[in-house]
C-alpha cells in the first residue's frame, strides 16, 4: 500500500482563503489530488481520474515515470548540484550530449542551445530579444489565437484578450492563422503587406508561430502553409521562430512538430515536456550565425534547474533513442482518428469538427455550452479533458504520448458516451418541446 | 564513499560547442561541479570550494539540505503529483498553511499568495499586471542599479544597460536609489516631481524597489529612506512593490527584507530561497484588496511545481518555526561585521566602502581590477565568491543563512588573506617602482 | 502688366545648397515658380503650367481666387488680429457661424469644432487623444495605404514605410481596406477579430478612415463597406475617424466625402482646403458628447490663424452658399467619367484602372515607369500631374474643383495624348525588337 | 477712421456653443478683439489692451507691422504661390538667402534648413525623428517643466501631465533642469547616469532642451549649464537640440537664446516668431552631416506657407540687418530689470523670484492666487499678461521686442500698481483679521 493514500481527506478552504483570485483549473476540477501514476491521477480518497491534460501539454509521458524516478532520486541522492546557474556540471553536460546525439543529430539538425530561465515565456522571450537583436528591427508577427506566454513581449505575442493586460508589447503585428477567415488565403495576405511599402506594415524582426496552436483551439497548420511561411520568411530575411513549447517534445508523433513539414527554423523554443518530469526547463535552439549573445545579457537565476536536466536526460534515452515511441504513437493516433471522424460523423449537429495531429486533438463544438457540459460528464466518469480555443469550444484531447491502447479507448469510450449522452439529452428536450407546444 | 565522487574529471568542450555564448558564471568558474553540500561544492576531481556566491542567494541553506532532501525523497517515492499547474494538492495546502501560521500571522501580516510562473522574472510581471490593473495607470517607477528580470516588463525595470534589449517595457520612469548621487535626497526630488504636475512624470501605477538591492552592487536602502518611501506611496495612492527576491527569505537577517524597516507593502515579489533547495518556485503576495485577477488572467504552466512546495514547506518547519535561525544570524552577522570594519580600516586605499545587513554584504573596490583579482585569488583558496554592481566592483558576500561559524571565518580568512596578498602586490610594485625610479 | 512678371530667372542653387535633402517635389518639378491664378502656375520665365495637382489637394478652389484674396487684404488692411490663439475675435464668430450655418445644419449634423494646431497630422491627434481619452482604451485601428500624417501618432497610422520612422506610434492595429486583397472581405476579417477574444486585437479607441485614400493610391471605399464600417464601430461602441483632409471639403463632389454613404462619424478631420487659399487651418469636428477636453487640455500657438479663418468663411460664402459648385462638378465628373472609361478601353496594356469620385481621380498604371513617363511627357506639355500610392503607379488628378470645362478637357487631352505617346513608343519598341529578332 | 471699428459688439455666444471647451485663453480674456497694432490690442468697443504676451511668443515684433504688412500686400497683390508645398519659389529662396547671409552667417553658424510643417510641434517631432534615424536609438532625454508641443514624440518631451494624453511618446527619460531642486547638481546626476552601466538610463538618441522654458515657468538655463550640457552630450555623441521655439527669434535679447552661451547645437528648432507676423512656420536647422533625410521621407502640406516667408524674410531685412533691435533690446532689458529687482526687494512676501533675459521676464508668486489676482487687475487696467509654471504661479512679461520704452514703462507701472493693490488688500486683511480676533 502506498503511505500516501492514508492521507486524510482535506477541505479546500485553505485555497480559497489564502490563494489568489487568478486560480483556474481548480475550480472546475474541484478534487485534491495525492498522487498521480502514468496516465491516472489519484484523489485524497483514493479515486483515480484517466488524465488527458497532462499538465497542459507539460508530462507527455505520463506521471512519475519510473525510470525517470529512479535518475531523480539517484541524483538527490548523490547531492548533485540542484541550482547550479550557468555552471558546469555534469547533469548538463550529460543533457546537451544526449539531445545533440539522439534528438539534433539524426534529424540533420545543427542548433545551439540556450538554458533560459525555465519556463515558455521566458524562451520566448529571449528568442524574440535574440531577433530583435540580430535584425536590429524592433516589430514581430505572431498569429491570430497564438498563445505564447504571460510576460510583456511573450504577452504580446499571446492572442487572448483576457490575458492581454497593459503589460503586453505593443510591437506585434497580428497575421491571420491558417483557415482563419473561410475563403482568405492567409500568407498570401501576408505577402501582400510584405512587399507593399506602404502597407503599415515594417518588415518585422520575426515571426513566431505555433505549427498546431493548442491554446487557441489546436488549430493545425497545413504541411503546405509551414512551407510557404518558411519561403516567405526567408526571402524577407525574417527570422522564423516556432514555438514548440506546447506542440513539440513528441506531441504530435515526432520530437518537433515542424518535422512534418520538413522546414528548418531559426530558432526553436522548448518547455513544458522537456524534462519529461514536469520540472520546470527551458531550452532555446538557436542557428549558430544567431548566437550573438554577450556573456550574460540573457540569463535567470533558475536556468540550471538540475533536476530537470537529469530527466530530460533520461527521456531522452527512455524515448527517443529509438522509433519505438514514434510507431506506438502513430498506431495510437490511427485509433483516435478512426473514433474522431465517427464523432464527426454521428455528431455533427453538435460537433463542427475535430482536428489534430499525432497525440493532440480537439472536438470543436458549435456550442460552448455542450463543450462545458462534456467536460463536467467526463469529470463524473472520472476523466479529465479541458478546453480551449475563443469561448472554450474546443475539448482538448491531450493523453500521455506513451499511453496503452486500453486506456486510450477507455478514455474515448468515455468521450463518446458523454456525448451520446448529451446528444440524447437535447433530442429529448427537442421532444418535450415538441410534445409541450 | 559517495557513488558521485568516482565520475570521471570530464572536458567543458560539450559547453564551449552546444551552448550559447549567453552563459557567463562558468567562464570565470571554470570547474565541473558534481556534488554540494552544505557550504560546499564539489568538483570532479573531488576537491571542495567554500561557496559563498549560494546561487546568487536562491541556495540560502545551503546545498541539499539532508531534511529538506528526506522530504522531497518521501514525496517522490509516494508518486506525489508534480506538474500539477493550480490544481488542489496536499503539497501547496501544506506550504500554503505553514507561510500563513509560521511566516506571516506571526508578523501580524495579511496577505493573499499568487502562485505565479516559478522565475523571479515571472513574479515581477504579475505584481506589475495586477499593478496596472489596479490603478488603470500605465507607468512604473523603479530605480537606479535596480535588478528585476529579464522579461519585457521586468526588463524595463532592470537598470543594467547590459541587458537592456529592445524587449524592455518603456513605460518606467527612473528615479535615483538612496545614496545614488552625494548630497542627493532622492525622495525629496521624487516627491518633487509628483508634486509638481508638469514635472514630466505621472503618477505611477507602482514603485518597484529592493530594500538592498543585489546584483546593482549591494546597495543598500536605509530603514528611514523606507519608510518616507511608504508614506509617499501612500500619500499619491502608488502601490508599493517589494522586490525581496534576492533580500528575503532570511538573506538580511530576518524572514523579508522590509521588516527591518517596519513597513508593510502592498505586494511582495518571493522567489529564488523560497524553495530551499534550489527549486524554480515563486510567489506573489498581495493585499487582500489587490487580488483582482480574473479566474486565469494570469497563469503559467510550471505554476504548480510541486517538489519546491515540498520543499518550501520543510524549510518553514526547519528555519522559520522558531527564532534559533535568526538568532544565529545575529551572531554571525557580528563576526562579519567585526571583520569588514577591519577591512575597512586595513586597506581603505583598496576598499571605498563594506556595507551590508543580516547575512548580505558587499565589499566595495575603489578599482575593479582588483576586484577581479580578489575572486581569482579566492578560486586559488577554493572559495567561491562573485562580483556585482557597475562594473564589478563589488564583491558580494553571500554565504549561506545557516552556515557555522567556523566555515564563516574560514571563508573571512580566505578573504583577508587574499586582500592582503593584493595590497601586498601593489606595495611592492610600488616599492619596486620606487627602486626603479 | 505683373510686375511679379518682371522677376529675372533664377538659379536653383540656393534650395540645394542649403534646403533639406527631405525636399521632394522640386526634384520632379524643376520650375521656379513666381504666381498663380486659378488652374495655372507662372515659372520665372513667363511660362504657364496647368495645375492637376492643387496642392497636394490644398488648393481645392484654385490659386488666388479674387473673392477670398480681397477679403483677406481687407482683413490685413483693417490690421485684424492675426496671431489670436484661441482669443475671440470677428474672424473666428464669422467662420463658426458660416460653417454651422451654411455647411453643417443643411446637411442636418451637429459637432463642435476644435480649432487644432493648423495642419493636418495635428487635428488628427487632436482626434486620437480625444478618442483614447474618451473610451479609456489605448489601440487604435487604422488601414493599408493609409496616410494621416508625419507626428507621432498620426505616423503610427500612416501606413506608407518609407516615413514610418521611429517616431510612430506602435499601438496600432492595421486592417486591410476595401479591396485590399482580392476575394478578401475586409469587413468580415475585421469583425471576426473583434469578436474573437482571442484574435489578438483588443476592442480599440477608434478606427481612423480616409474614404478616399489619396496618398495611398486614390483607393475608393464604396459606400456599401463605408456603411458596414460605422454599423460594426456602433456595434463594437467604436469610435468612427473620418480624415477628411484630403478627400473633404469637396473635392468628392460634396462638402463631406462621407456623405455619398449617408454615414454620420464621431469625428471628422478637417485640413488642407478648409481655408479655401492654401493657408494652414485645421478642424476637429465631433459630437457634443465626445468634447471632453478641460480648457487648454489640447493646444498650439498657431490655432488662431486668423487669415485662413478669413478666407475659409468667404469660401463658405463663395462656393458653399449654394449648389452651383456642386452642380458644376457634377458635370465635370461626367466629362472625366467619359475620358477615363476610354482610357480604361483604349488603354489596358498600360492602365490596370482608373477610379475615383467626384473631382479626385487616380489611374493605376501596371508598370511604374510609365507612370513616371506620363507625368514627365505631362511636364513637357505644362501640365502638372503626381502620383501616388504604392510604388507610385497611379496618377493623380486633382484639378480645381471650380475649374472651367475647357481647362479641364485641355488636361484630359494632353494626358490622353500624353498616355497615346508612351502607347506608340511601347509598340514602337515591340516591333523593333520583332524586327531586330 | 479704420472701418473695423465700426464693428457691432457681439456676444461671445457663438464660441461658448460651438466651440470645443478645449479653449483656454478666451474664458479669462473675455473680450471680442478686433484689430491690433503694435504692442496693442482693440476690442470690438474700440477699448485698447496693453499686450505683454504676445501671441505666447508668437508676435516678437508687434501687431501687424507696417513694413511686414506691405511686404505681404504686395505678394497678395501680386498672385504669389501661397500653397507651394516644397516647390521652388522666390518667396522661399529670398527667405533662405536673408536666413543665411544675415542671421547664420555673421554668427559663423552652418546649418541646413529644412522646412517642416509649419508648427512648434512638427519640428520637434522632424528634429527627434531625424535624431533617431541618425543615431539608430530610440530613447530622448527631455528635461522637467519642459513644454516641446503635443503630437504624440513631442507631447513625450512635453512636461505638463495636464497635456500627457495616451498620445505621449513613452521613450522619454526625463531629467531635472538647472536649479530643479535646490542642492542637487542636476547635469552631475545626468553624467552620472550615463557613465553608470546600470543606472537604468540608455545612452539617447538626443537631448531636447529650451534654454529658458517658458511655458514651464520662465527658469533660466545658465550659460554654465548650457556648456555643460553641450560637452556632456559631445562626449557621449548624443545630439543636442535646442528648442528655440518660443525663446529664439530675439527673445532673449539675441537671434539665438543659445548665443548668450557660446554653445552649438546639433540641431535647432524654430518657430512662433519666425515669420514675424503670426503666421505659421517651422525651420529646423540642423548640421551638415544630420541631414540624411531621403526626398520626400519627412513632410506637410502646409511647409510651403509662402505668405510666411515672404513675412519672414522682411522681418530679417528689417530687424536683423544690423544691430538696432539688439541695443534696443539691451536698454529695454536694464529697464525691465531695474523694476523686477523692486518688485523682488518690496514685494517678498508675495514674490519668490523675479528671473529672465533679454524680453523674456517672469515673475514667481508664492501662492497661485495672487498670481491670478493679478492677471485680473492687469486686465482692469487694459493690460493682459499671462501665467505660466506649475500651479500658473508666474506671470508671463512679453511685451514686443521693439516697444517704445514709454509703453514699456507703462506696462511695468500696471504691474506695480497692481502688485501694490494686492499688497495692500492682504495688509488690510491682515489687519482686520487682527482686528476681529
């Protein structure tokens, strides 16, 4: 028996009392949670919840790995150097050797790697200062529904207004995502106010895109749409860098979700599932021309969060030292597609559509309401999904990239039976109506 | 024996080719760090170094604590949830309860706690944001030498030009730090300019200060300054910000920096030692009345690090439930004193000036060359000590808050000797200048 | 005779030796000129050039109209108050009361009048700061080829590069005008980002708008889209800008060019031709409830321009009493409409369109140098023609709104003759190159 | 008989209706003028006013002038290009040739001229701009109490918050003047934050500077800190611009306020006064080597106000031919100065300081209320002055550069009476009070 599931069951009140207003998942995903064990999650009674958040995006391979467990407590053991700023040390060392070996290498990929203080924004941010430097221009692009992080440039950046406080850089022009207007070609709008020199447009330091924005409503970027923004930035000599932070680290079926369109970008930022363990890690990879870095201009006093380091070394090794990961992941995604495009088709006087790429989906519904109410019934069945995307349409289907084929039908029967449920709900509303009038 | 100490003494090329050229600690400290503790690290050839530098005051008890590792081991092995961005968990409740009993109720302090982005870079934003918010005011007021991030709106609080890439937030009006120009009284000229309705400044959103500020050369704000300070904020209805990153937890010799002063800000900015044990973690704390963040106005993936809450919540339980801390300090903070006044008095053609409180000092060069050759000088004796202020001519002081008395002049000693074998260099070049002459 | 006309030619040596290299018209037009009167300017040599250019549109009724130039002698005889500031004085009562009375209440609208600093970049900040004072928002939109300006935020909604300095301001957001982009409906791309709270573009103070862009290429917006406009800014609670300068005071036909839409703005801007003589004097028209300036809020030494205010009410009195001018550019429209309809037949090789409304016409040609030709062959022929918009490809007519049916089918004949020639040469050249191939 | 005399008395309905409440002056100058001459103002009762503001400055030389008048007759008369954008013109180049052979070159000063739109604040807004191009950075250093315009960069530079609209240009740093604070060296605080790395202030692009502010309050720039300032900025190659907008053009008893200091700006900007009649006109001289703008880059339709030029040119012939108006302005000035240093010596309870140079005089009450009170009393007495500074605790003395010492005279004894009667009403107060207790 685990000690942990003795623990008493708590009251929330400490969090309402003394926690700040800004709290959000906790409030509709009300429970206190204990422990939490691959794809489960387990409350102060003991319950388990099957996760299909995964930390928004941040423990694409599940909760507490073992192995990756085990190099933890091996490295607290042997009293590493914890906060060890830029320093060297051998938890580093190990880490960039494995990543340039195992992750760059085999991809024909040539970039440095900047340690950021380690959180998304802050890797946005000091990819966007490295631009501006570079270039010596001061605007950037990002896209309508982008979400890139919560400080000044990162915010503005970010599309959400409900984030976007006074805090947020002025300097962004705002392009039109892919298919974001039916009928509007995108980038060749953005062609147009490139080359027209009085378009209002400067030509921006860089722009920075998600290949498959997961805030915004897992908004998928077409192979032939990357492609064209890679030419146009290139021929504009705009730098391009993609935020991976929430999309890369194997979420949509390889380790850079830009693989698919086979571009090369500028920059790359990487967070969230980096150290594989849910330890705070940031990396910027950078071309080598675009390291023009002096000795600490960039820096955070968390840039050498070791620990992450250990088991982002050890994810490395545990998951992307072979094609093992990879061929799950593209079985598993064959069988949410198969089950997503029958939701599309039984469902679509509820569903507007469900997109995705690899292991990250989303059920856009017409109706914010059913989208609330599907989360609220898979909560009972004990899952955990959340939304996303303007008005929260969109449930996002986030499970561990190494997830068993069993808990990943599990986890859509779920789905699917909450849907049918409220399918059937409003049918018999649509009746009683009918019999009322 | 200790598994660690058998590593192999490994080469830096892995850095020097794979990492950007922003990394700057480990071009002076040169040496590969394999183990910590305590006060001391380890390299792989198996030698200690005294360090003094705590990474740059986020290790205020030093390396791995073994109550604070015990309880971070238990909460791994239990499968505690880690990324658990601000969802109910036994470990933030826990932390949560124990800040409110042991640190602010018994400071008579009320104050709401905003678990932000785990950088100090993060907190700052979102004191800032909610600042902004607040007043519906746009400007910020921080000061000369001061240090608060590296993101855009913390960088435009930041004052060291180094850093000052485009990504800095205009809209801060600069005012000068206690003692900033001689015969200067800083807060009458800001009081001046609010006063004075076309003095060029608005009345500001907030002031943003640090009570001794640390990477802007140990400067250090006195108890009278703060408190006019205060009654100016609160006099034009400004918010008053405590930056006590770097300052708090225990670095001045009690829990925050501001204590000393006796004042209570509007919203305190805790970061870097708040963890313990080196762990990304931060927190906003804010007046009741501040807290008007919408549910997710302000969020962050890493906001829920669990293992530092862990961790935060054993350091509590171990340093802040009883006055045996702070009465340590005490003591060691006259053994300091003691040896800097003599420094002061030895080598005034070396010295401008030592200043400092609690377990935070600063020795001031007139020159920073020797400076420069005071932290080589250390290296050699295998202490570990850095500079700040503009152009490094301060060496700062930081030892860890708990360290024993002996490893404190131990490192005193390092220092005194080192000084004297400049002072002794300069003599004889003089000396031989002299002959030669 | 002139004595004016007695004037010995003159070396142009004293403009580049000491004028600015920002001078740019008298690079094209090389002429020294010494008088004018109505639709003609006079070089030092005696020598007549028909004026197509007015001004850059400032000059709407003419050069040196008899009625106004005897009113302002008058008023200058009589020592009338000239630099007044924002005093009372006769001039200004008179202006206020003809405008109200013979331009405003016939056409049943209701503003106030700011009299602004007198150009135009400045009563389109007096209009912005009025807006974000007014919503308490800080955004502002403006559109592609737009042109408000060289001040700060004027320069901020420009939309031409080559004077986007760094003086603009960045809190813009840039739509794309009527038919910016083929099979692109701008007004739906604009309304789904207001609606979407994550689109990145905050609910902003006002949207500025020339409905006819003149700078940027003679770009109509038709009235359909001009009615959308203000119904999405009412909906959106939206300010609705009106830069008049240009494309006001008659010039479309009728006094206001948004009348042809039958739309009502918040505020409109008023410039160039308001003073009927090329004298500075701007207008800020808006509605009762937006006029919350505190006295001297907004200010400029040169509001009080009193001759311009002068001859502004005798233009009132000359041109605006009645319907004779509006008539009478209706009948010349016709004439234009016929000739350009044959150059859109005649001339499709070398002319994309010709568009416009009222007596403002552009002809977009496919290929710049002929553009450049056109007006250089115009030149030869004394006839002054510019161009504008993106790449200079579109020629401008901007005859005298008052110009007589013969003078202005001189015009049209030599750029139709002007056009024939560039024709023949380009078919000349193909049948050499056929003949040397 | 001047026929403007027989005027009707009209009520001041027609503003108070219509007009915007932006205006200012009119609301304590109440009366309806008419013409003025000279140093006089008429009102519509035929009553003369004793004018010492001056149009703000804008009227040096008078009202209306005979030799200026006949000038501009004659040019009207003669069908000269009034609107001539930048075109060549012999109103410009008579201008241009008087500016440099009478006014720059006997005082060894080499500058280009270029003609922006013709008000105080697009000047500022073409020297900053240009200041930034030529530099490549972005900040401007503006000095308290400074009043540069109100378009969005100058509104930045402008120190009143009263004007501080969302429009103000956010990258300004602002600076104490001399004296600003008593005991603080404010040019040893600038140094010392350019020289210090982490002040927090940037090296600028450029520092904008009147020598006396005159809106902010008639301080006084020494001719010491005025050379100061120039070598500061020298030795950090920041580019100096002086403001001579309202205290150039003879106020200050010489062509250029700075001549009294010997110093050479990088850049000047003038205004108000330049053309000598009231009409609006801008130069912005500027060395050499500054002037990179490409043709057409920085511009306004109104730059080609001939009516100016034609006025500004005569007002060179006639006052800056040879050294009359200076030696006038030399005795008028001991006079002002003789019964400014009574004031200071009688009146010290209700004057702080009476400070100025040349024409350019103000006097500083203690309480803003009987500064008012004065402003009233003059007014009974026909004479209208103004005030100026923070809380409008200084009265504004501009009488015209050439009055007759008798009008001179007269206006001093207003003021003194004036003075005198508050005086004596306070005493009387005083003694009633005394009185009644």
């Amino acid at each position: 028996m685990n000690t942990q599931q003795q623990v008493t069951p708590m009251t929330t009140d400490v969090f309402s009392t003394y926690e700040s207003e800004a709290r959000t998942y906790c409030r509709s995903i009300t429970e206190v949670f204990v422990r939490a064990k691959g794809c489960y999650l387990f409350n102060d009674k003991g319950e388990q919840y099957l996760d299909f958040l995964s930390c928004a995006g941040a423990l694409n391979y599940g909760h507490n790995h073992p192995e990756l467990k085990a190099k933890q407590i091996e490295f607290i053991n042997s009293d590493g150097l914890q906060g060890a700023l830029d320093l060297h040390t051998h938890a580093k060392a190990e880490f960039i050797e494995a990543f340039q070996q195992k992750v760059l290498k085999p991809r024909d990929m040539n970039y440095k790697m900047q340690f950021t203080s380690p959180t998304g924004t802050s890797v946005v941010e000091s990819a966007t200062k490295l631009a501006r430097k570079a270039t010596g221009r001061t605007k950037l692009v990002a896209f309508t529904n982008g979400f890139h992080g919560m400080s000044g440039t990162s915010l503005g950046l970010t599309g959400n207004r409900h984030h976007r406080q006074p805090n947020a850089d002025p300097n962004v022009f705002r392009m039109p995502f892919e298919n974001y207007m039916e009928n509007m070609d995108s980038l060749a709008y953005f062609e147009q106010l490139l080359n027209d020199k009085s378009s209002g447009i400067d030509i921006p330091a860089a722009v920075t895109v998600e290949t498959i924005q997961g805030e915004g409503g897992i908004n998928v970027a077409s192979v032939d749409w990357l492609r064209r923004l890679r030419e146009i930035t290139l021929e504009h000599e705009i730098l391009l860098i993609i935020d991976d932070i929430q999309a890369g680290c194997g979420r949509t079926g390889k380790f850079f979700s830009f693989e698919h369109a086979g571009i090369c970008p500028d920059m790359v930022c990487l967070s969230k599932s980096l150290s594989g363990y849910g330890y705070p890690m940031s990396v910027l990879l950078m071309s080598d021309h675009l390291d023009l870095w002096l000795p600490g201009e960039d820096n955070g006093t968390f840039r050498g969060n070791s620990i992450a380091m250990v088991t982002a070394k050890a994810t490395i090794d545990q998951f992307w030292s072979n094609d093992m990961l990879e061929n799950h992941m593209s079985a598993n995604e064959q069988v949410i597609k198969n089950v997503l495009a029958r939701f599309d088709r039984d469902f679509d006087h509820l569903i507007d559509e469900c997109r995705g790429r690899g292991m990250m989906w989303g059920i856009e519904f017409h109706n914010p309401q059913d989208a609330a109410d599907l989360i609220s019934l898979c909560r009972k069945n004990h899952m955990i999904v959340e939304s996303c995307g303007n008005e929260d349409m969109v449930i996002k289907l986030f499970p561990p990239l190494n997830i068993d084929v069993d808990n990943l039908k599990k986890g859509l029967d779920i789905l699917e039976n909450s849907i049918r449920a409220i399918s059937a709900e409003k049918t018999q509303a649509i009746v009683c109506d009918g019999e009322a009038a």
